[in-house]
C-alpha cells in the first residue's frame, strides 16, 4: 500500500452516528415509516461516503519514481507530480500538499508566496480513470539541492462532512538541483595554448617524447639527456633534441573547500571557489578535455567525493551535480589525505588544478608533484572572476572570514 490514512470528521458528524441508535430506539416503539426511510438515508449516506473515501484511497497512486529538475541560478523550473485516479468515481475535492526541503533557500515559489516552513498546498481535482500532472513552478536563486519530502492528499467525502487524509509511501520521489554560477576562469585559454606560467620549465609535459622534430643549438640549463650527439658531432657544436608539443587531453581538479582559520569550517568565499570550479569543467568539456574531480567533502562512500576522468555532457552534468551537493555544514577532509590517495593512485605525468584553500603544507606537497614530474596550477577566486596562476604564487583569499 502506497498511503498511510488518517480520517478526520467534524463533531457534526460524531453527532450523527450518535443519533443513529436513539433514532433506532424511537423507531422500534413507533414503527414510523418516515422515520425509517429517514434512519435507512442516514446509513446508506454514512456507508456509501466511507466506502467512497475507502475505495478511492485504494486505488488512488502516483506513477513513476524520480523527478528531478535541474536548473542555473535564475532559471525557472517545474516540479511535476503525476496523480492517477484509476477508479470511475470523481474526486473533486482533493487538496495536495507538498514539503520541500530548502535548508539553503536555493528557491523561490512562482505565483505563490514562498514559505519558510516549506509547505505548499493545492487543490487538485482528479476525475474518474484520469492522470493529472500538478506543477509547481518554482525560480532558482542560488546553489543548492531541494528535496521533496512529503507528500500528502486530502480528499472530502461526497457531503463536505469528512475527510481522509492521505500521506504517500511510494517510490516516487522529487529533487530540484540548482547548479553553482558559471563565473568565468581567466588564463585557461593561455594554459590550453601550452603558456608554462610564470616559470618556463626545460622540461615540459606539453612536449611528446617519442616524437622528435629536430634539433636546436644547446643553451645553458637544457637536460644533459635531450643532447643530441649525433647531430652535435655533424655540427661541431652542442645540439639539444626538439620534441613535438602536444595538447594535454586530462586535467585533474582538486577542490580544497577546508578553511586555514580554525573558527571556521569552510571558505569563505566557497560560492565562488564552487562557480570557477564549475566553469573550468564546462571550459574542459567545450574543449575535449577529459577531467576528474576530487572534492575533500566526505561522501557516501569514502572520505572525500571522487568524480572518476570522463568527458562528454553527461559528465559535466555528474560535476555540476556533485557541486551543487556541496554544503558549509558537511563533514569535511584534510587535504592532505586526499593528495595522498591523488598521489598514489594518478601518475606523475598529469596536469593538476588546485581551487580552494591553499598553505605552506599543501605548496610544498605541489612542489614535490612538479620534481617529479607533474604540471601544476591554482586558482585564485575572487567574486568577479577567477585567475590562473602558478603554484608558487602568492596566497589565494579562499579563507574563512
């Protein structure tokens, strides 16, 4: 069974099946024929409501199982509700009520005045073997994950004397998801050009080393190993191996969203650190790079959310979801575990993206990735927008305030 049932009846109604058996009483001693159709009217308008309230609750249901609405801060949604009458009697005074979980307040009611409680009612009418769909429009101010958590319809019986009200047990559920603001990332454009930052390397990830283009004249802090001395034997002079320069198909995104201050748990400024997350992703995905996504916010099943290397729009979306997901008060990682596992578990050979909160521990730990091997960048998140910088630059301002 897919409802709980609640009868509610006013006193007028307790009043008439009280008076049922005294005008049973008086009908016994005065064999009145008008005072028995009138006790035999009282029973069958009793029975036939219970059995109509009974009869619809029975078969009353709410296909399907999930309903999810996704939305950008602005959008306006619909959150859709199917209620489906299989039986041929009308319901024609039904009242639906709804409890969206808003602990953020990422909505806003259309038409309506939105409700801090989160309880909505409406009235919904369902004629005989009939699907409705009830929408509730709703706009998205902010990020942030909405749940439908109750459902209850309350149907009148055929005389306005009782009600039942149904609360639903079923599989279907609702979630609105509102996505963080696309703020824009400046310098992922220069960074997909090959731009080594601030500090040219001699050795770079964006060149393939099974691919040589030729040769150049050797310069002062070239790597012994890329002397070409072949061609430095026909040339009488020092020659260092040219490779070809490719472009980086995988970047790995780490989000650090732990505040450096002790009085606080998260950034400060974790709506924008969130929103240049989001765009770098949408950015890679324009750019048919594949990412992975590693967030220090414990999730269902480890201590930090891990969105595996994927690309595609359907990726995108697996990102933008997990990042609508984030809340100030989840239980959160220290970084430093979670580098570890990156660390253990990725190759040297990768392109790093570091947002968030950044420390002297985290800037060490990223220098030691570079020796080895690795590219590195952070971003440093302002309202306005984001900036790419390299590792050791200054501190980024995602603290707690």
């Amino acid at each position: 069974m897919s409802w709980t049932e609640q009868y509610i009846v006013p006193k007028l109604y307790n009043y008439l099946l009280w008076s049922l058996p005294i005008l049973f009483v008086i009908l016994i001693y005065t064999k009145s024929a008008i005072l028995f159709g009138v006790f035999l009217l009282f029973i069958m308008l009793l029975l036939l409501n219970h059995y109509y309230l009974k009869y619809i609750s029975n078969n009353l249901s709410i296909p399907g199982e999930k309903v999810t609405v996704r939305m950008f801060p602005e959008d306006e949604g619909t959150l859709k509700i199917p209620i489906e009458n299989i039986t041929k009697m009308p319901i024609t005074q039904g009242e639906l009520t709804l409890f969206l979980y808003d602990p953020d307040d990422a909505i806003t009611m259309v038409d309506q005045p939105t409700n801090k409680q989160g309880v909505y009612s409406f009235p919904v009418v369902v004629l005989g073997q009939q699907k409705v769909i009830h929408r509730t429009n709703v706009k998205a101010r902010k990020r942030g994950i909405i749940q439908l958590r109750t459902i209850e319809y309350t149907i009148s019986d055929m005389m306005h004397l009782g009600k039942i009200r149904l609360g639903y047990r079923g599989n279907f559920r609702g979630e609105l998801i509102v996505y963080p603001t696309l703020i824009p990332v400046r310098g992922l454009q220069q960074i997909l050009q090959h731009n080594q930052g601030e500090h040219p390397r001699n050795h770079s990830l964006h060149e393939d080393m099974m691919m040589a283009m030729g040769t150049r004249d050797y310069t002062s802090g070239d790597p012994f190993n890329r002397i070409n001395w072949k061609a430095t034997a026909r040339s009488q002079s020092l020659q260092t191996k040219v490779f070809e320069r490719t472009t980086i198909s995988k970047w790995c995104i780490i989000v650090n969203i732990q505040s450096t201050e002790i009085k606080h748990q998260t950034v400060g400024n974790l709506e924008q650190v969130l929103s240049h997350v989001a765009y770098t992703c949408q950015f890679a995905i324009k750019n048919q790079i594949s990412f992975e996504l590693f967030i220090n916010m414990r999730g269902p099943s480890g201590p930090f959310i891990h969105l595996p290397t994927g690309t595609g729009k359907d990726h995108l979306l697996k990102a933008l979801e997990l990042l609508a997901r984030v809340s100030r008060s989840t239980v959160l990682t220290d970084c430093q575990e979670m580098l570890n596992y990156i660390q253990s578990n990725t190759k040297n050979e990768m392109f790093y993206l570091h947002f968030g909160a950044i420390h002297q521990a985290l800037k060490l730990k990223f220098k030691q990735w570079e020796l080895a091997g690795a590219t590195i960048y952070r971003v440093q998140s302002h309202k306005e927008a984001g900036q790419v910088l390299s590792i050791g630059g200054e501190l980024d301002e995602a603290q707690g305030t």
